[in-house]
C-alpha cells in the first residue's frame, strides 16, 4: 500500500507530527504541563469515497498496518484496543488465501475510527495528533437513505467537514472499462460522479487511489500515458 504511506503517511500525518513536534519542543516545557491547555491535541478527520467492494475497508487497515511501528519515523499509530482487534481479523480475512474475502461493511453499519499519532517528544511517548477515519457502507453514495435513517446526512456532513478526502477507484471497474464492458463503464462513472459531487463543495486536499492495481499491469502503456510514476495501492 505505497500510495497510502507516502500520501496519508508522510504528507498528512508527518506534516501534521512535525509541526506539532516543533511548537512543543520550542516552548521548553514538560509535555505534560503543555499538552491539555496551551496545545491540546488536534483532531485530523479524513474521509474516504467509494462505492461498496471498492476497498475502504481494506485501505484503512493497511495505514494501520504500515504504521502501527516507528520503523524509520519518529511517530507511529496506536488504536484502541477493541479496534485493534477488529482491524486485526480483516487483516487475516485478507491475507488468508484459504478463507472468504472479507464482507464490507453493511448497510446500517458506520463506525468512527480514531488513531492516535504518537511521538517521542521526551522520554515519555507522547500524543500530538488524533487522526479520525469514518467507516461506511459504500451504497450512500449511490442509493437513497432509507425511511427514517441520518445515515446519508451523516456522511455528507463528515464530508463536507474533513480535511482530507481520498477518492477510491476501483481497478476491476477500471480495466472492465476499458475492455468494453458496458457495467463495468457505468459502475466506473457512477463511481466518479458520486465522489465529484461530494468533493466539489470542499477545499480540502484530495487524493485519489486505484485498488486493485495488480488486474491493470496487463494494459498497454499507450493506453495510460504518464502510470510510469501513478502511485499505486
């Protein structure tokens, strides 16, 4: 999942790490007198797009995956520990080849993940980011709400107040597009008009990932001017 570390990884939550890092260590204080009042912890809220099947699911547990361990950064992820455990068994679901892919997430189902970015400011690892992703069934973007539900109006107003949104496009819909599948061509633009819509009304960052990359390294490198340097998922 390189897209996701080098966009989400690097650029949001290093960026974000560093600049909170450097304001704590220029006031010369102990994290701990600092922390809840003159810099309380942020909240950086993203929002994913894509329709059901696209690979929401899977794209949140690999940032957890990738950076749940320091490795060659100063920070790292940590997650409640009820959460860890579910991200723990899509994990397996996925990577188990003997097993069932894992279902998506059904309708009626939305569910708040919340990261905490933890640093080494002094001897004690510190909190300086909270990084929240929203988890939902990909038919609201598509279909009507039912009877009685704030599911949809919940989603369009996560949307319209993230701070970063990621546009997911999935890569079978892609190459059946391309082969002159007529589905896979309306599946692809009914996936594009949902998250153009959502993202017009913002001024927030956008990012986009393909999934499921590895159906489209057949394509003729005529045909996808420029996929030399496309990031990939």
């Amino acid at each position: 999942m390189s897209f996701t570390v080098v966009v989400l990884g690097l650029v949001v939550i290093a960026g974000c790490t560093a600049l909170v890092v450097h304001l704590r260590r220029t006031t010369n204080q102990p994290a701990r007198e600092s922390s809840s009042d003159e810099f309380p912890v942020p909240t950086f809220n993203v929002v994913s797009l894509g329709l059901q099947g696209s690979g929401k699911t899977l794209l949140l547990t690999s940032i957890y995956r990738t950076l749940q361990v320091p490795r060659d950064r100063s920070y790292y992820l940590k997650a409640p520990y009820d959460q860890l455990i579910e991200l723990n068994r899509w994990y397996r679901e996925t990577a188990d080849s003997r097993t069932d892919w894992p279902e998506g997430t059904t309708r009626g189902e939305m569910r708040e993940y919340e990261f905490s970015v933890v640093a080494h400011l002094t001897e004690t690892p510190e909190t300086v980011l909270k990084l929240g992703y929203l988890e939902y069934p990909g038919e609201l973007l598509t279909d009507r709400d039912a009877p009685g539900s704030t599911a949809q109006a919940r989603l369009l107003a996560a949307i319209a107040s993230a701070h970063a949104l990621v546009g997911i496009i999935d890569g079978l819909m892609v190459l059946r597009a391309y082969r002159g599948d007529p589905r896979g061509r309306v599946t692809l633009q009914s996936t594009l008009d949902s998250m153009i819509h959502g993202m017009l009304a913002t001024r927030t960052p956008i990012v986009f990932v393909i999934t499921k990359w590895d159906l489209l390294d057949g394509l003729e490198p005529a045909r996808t001017p420029g996929c030399g340097s496309c990031a990939t998922s």
